[in-house]
C-alpha cells in the first residue's frame, strides 16, 4: 500500500509544476520608441540644449500625442535656434488638431495658432530643413487663397 501513496504524491506534485510552470506569463510590451536611458535624464540634457539627446527625445515621444512634445519643441527651436525643431513645431501644432490626417490641414486649428505653426515652418524652410520646402508646397497648394501662407 506504500507505492500507491507514493504515486498519488508524485503526481500531485506534478500536476502542481505543470500548473505553476505552464501559467502564462504577463508579457511586457516595450515600445520600440523607448529609449535605453531614463527618460528624465534626456530631458535635463536638452534643457542645456543637446541636439542628441533631442533626437532621442522626439522617438520616445512618438508614443504620445503631438502636443505633449511642443515644449520641447520650441525650447530647442527659440533657446537653441535648432533648425530641425522649428519644423517640429509645425508638426506639433498641425498634429494636434489634426491627428489621424496624414495631410497638411490645419483641422480646427484657430486663426492666430495657425499663423504660428505656418510661421515655424517658413523658419524651417529659410533653415533648409530636410522636407521643409515640400511640406511649404502641399500646405501652400491646400490653402491656395489663404493670406497667412505668403
């Protein structure tokens, strides 16, 4: 009678691991737009204006919506005059009142907010910006009689 109860143990004990062992692990997705530093410590290194550390910065926040980026933006762009973050004010301020478009359309956007994204991408395109002039063009062709696009 020793070896059944022997069994019934082992088994147990089997079915124990194999429950434990096979439960399915949480799996943590990370984002390929997360950086390999604290995001924190990329923040102190632009605010002393590290163009790097910008870069870095503006893939980690692609997994946010657009105007959580705008400070940075125009940190980078009015303090450091980097050429590159006058064409991602525009950006910022086009995508956040016209997210889903894959266009140059200004969506709700108010007059004087507009006048200030347009006037960010003209900074970006007297800068030669990578793509500045092209994006000048699509918004100039989309707002062909509007006044603020001069």
């Amino acid at each position: 009678m020793i070896m059944p109860r022997k069994a019934t143990i082992i088994y147990i004990i089997f079915v124990i691991v194999c429950l434990v062992g096979c439960k399915q692990k949480s799996k943590i997705v990370k984002s390929m737009n997360q950086p390999s530093r604290p995001v924190a410590e990329i923040k102190k290194d632009v605010l002393l204006g590290d163009t790097a550390a910008y870069w870095e910065l503006s893939t980690a926040y692609l997994d946010y919506p657009p105007q959580d980026f705008l400070f940075w933006a125009l940190l980078m762009a009015n303090k450091y005059d980097y050429s590159v973050a006058y064409l991602d004010v525009f950006y910022s301020l086009k995508d956040s009142f016209n997210p889903e478009a894959n266009n140059y359309t200004f969506g709700d956007m108010d007059k004087k907010t507009k006048a200030i994204a347009i006037e960010y991408l003209k900074k970006a395109v007297e800068r030669e910006v990578d793509g500045a002039s092209e994006v000048w063009k699509s918004v100039h062709q989309s707002y062909p009689n509007d006044t603020t696009i001069k």
